[in-house]
C-alpha cells in the first residue's frame, strides 16, 4: 500500500517572490511613488501666499526646491519599503509592491534610493544652504521614524506631521520668504488631522484582517480614541485658517479681506475627506484619495483657484 501525502494548502500571501523585472525603469517609478510627489506641493504655499507670483526668479528656486523634495521623498519610501519588505508580503495590499512582490531586487532598490538622496540634496543645495539643511533634516527625522518612532504612539503622526512642516519651512525660510504664524499653525493642524486620519484608516483595515496587521503602534490606538484626535485637529484646522484669512497682518498683505470666501471650500474638503475615510476606505493613502476622488480634487483645484485670484 503506498501512501501519497495530502496536499497542503499554502499560507496566505506567502508565495516565493517572481524574478525581478527586465522592465526596470516601469517597476523603479513604481517604487518611487510618483503620485505621493503632490504632497511635495507644501513648498509652494510660501510663494503662494507671499503673493510673488510675478518673480519668476523665486517661482524658479521654488521649482527646484519642488524636485529636490520629490527625490527625497522617493528615498525616503524605498527606505521604507526595505525596512519593511518582509512585513509589507503579508499585508493584503503591500505585498503587491515592486520590493515586496520581487519585481525589483534589494540591491536594485539600494542603488535607486542612493542616488534620489544625492540629486535631492544637490539640486536643494543649488537653491540655498537653509533648504539642503531642511532636507537633510526631513531625511533624517524619516529614517528615524522608519527605524523606531513610527512604534511610539502620537510620536508617530507627529513625525508625519514634521515632514510636512519642513517641506513649509523649505518653501519659505528656505526662498527668504517670513511665514506666516497662523499659516505654520493650520499647516500643523491640517497634517495631524491627515495623519490621524491614516492611523484610523489603518485601524480599520486590521479589525478586517487582524491577523495580518503589520503596523505594531496599531494596538496602541483605539477607534474612539482616533476619532477625538481627528475631531480636535480638524476643528483646529478650520478655525486657524478662518483666522488666518480675517487677520490684520493678512488684509494688509494681500490687500483685501475677502479670503475668508474660501473657508467654505476648506471645510467642505474636510467633510468629504472623512465620508471616504469611514464609507469608502480612504484615508491610508492620501495623495491617490485626492487624485480618484473628483469632489476632493474639484474642492481642492477651486480653492487654489479662488486663493489666487483673490491675493494676485
């Protein structure tokens, strides 16, 4: 008699990785994320709000300072990516990433992630010592996150937020341009609300699959919890910028009182914001939420459009 063994059913999401891609240049772009380069559009809220249109010379080191943010943060997420290669083949929708589904080798991902940081810091050093300083600085406080504090509960999102407040600090210190208190403040706000936004988004996602979480500082948060932080920094965000468009220093500015017509869009977008975050499944990846969701873009394209046309 012989016996044939029963044929095991393999794990979840475990299968052997393909050989990496011949097509290296479609699977390296993949990798660096292109579509996140839209956050990178904080360096321009300096010049925007400055009202220096006109000064293609500034409009130009702000285009610059554009690139050497987009290079770095492209880094900065194939960093991520190698830190977590072996956490983001169990996740339902990581494991399809070029490092983590094979297509692109680890000595590949090195060698691309090597070069972005030395074209971000080259083309930020072109521009002034305070952005390559600025640059440097959101590199590091991003691999310090990769490497530890993305564990640490609210440190984490505070990290996020800080990413975001160098890429305002680089479009304004870094172009010799004084930022605005009140326009520091709803930036700050504005990224924690974004950033609680994707830790609760993230919660979701694991109470579906809890067993294939890959995010440890998940435990740490509760649901009711994430819904006061993003109550309290959405609020704040609303509040700061109304006050932002009705301050004196502002109307003297811009020489005009009416940018408190655009208040309605910022709520609007905040609203719409998290009715995808709770009936649709945004919030995890904010960049492709505004670029699928049209009402988010509208909102955001008519408030830039509005902004602009008040404050020329």
């Amino acid at each position: 008699m012989c016996f044939v063994s029963p044929r095991r059913r393999p794990l979840p999401y475990t299968r052997t990785p393909p050989p990496p891609s011949p097509n290296f240049a479609r699977t390296a772009l993949q990798l660096m994320r292109p579509h996140q380069w839209v956050k990178n559009s904080f360096v321009l809220f300096g010049v925007l709000f400055a009202g220096r249109w006109g000064d293609w010379a500034l409009l130009g080191q702000a285009g610059l300072t554009f690139l050497a943010f987009c290079a770095v943060a492209s880094a900065i997420y194939i960093g991520n990516d190698l830190v977590d290669v072996h956490a983001d083949r169990v996740h339902p929708h990581k494991r399809h990433r070029p490092l983590a589904s094979g297509l692109v080798s680890t000595a590949q991902a090195r060698m691309l992630g090597g070069l972005l940081v030395g074209l971000g810091c080259g083309l930020a050093a072109t521009v002034s010592w305070p952005v390559l300083a600025l640059a440097m600085g959101y590199i590091a406080i991003n691999a310090a996150y990769s490497l530890r504090l993305k564990h640490a509960p609210i440190l984490d999102v505070f990290c996020i937020c800080a990413g975001f407040m160098l890429r305002i600090l680089a479009g304004t210190v870094g172009l010799g341009i004084h930022p605005s208190s009140w326009l520091l403040l709803c930036g700050l706000m504005f990224t924690l609300f974004l950033g609680f936004a994707k830790r609760r988004a993230e919660l979701m996602l694991m109470q579906q699959h809890p067993k294939r979480t890959t995010r440890r500082v998940l435990h740490a948060y509760k649901p009711e919890m994430l819904e006061q932080y993003l109550s309290i920094s959405a609020t704040c965000t609303v509040l700061s910028y109304a006050l932002y468009t009705v301050s004196p220093d502002t109307i003297e500015l811009h020489g005009t009182d009416r940018l408190i017509y655009t208040v309605p869009l910022i709520i609007y977008g905040i609203f719409r914001y998290l009715l995808l975050l709770h009936s649709h499944g945004a919030g995890q990846d904010t960049a492709r939420d505004l670029l699928r969701d049209r009402q988010l873009l509208l909102c955001v394209l008519a408030w830039l459009a509005l902004t602009v046309g008040l404050i020329r």
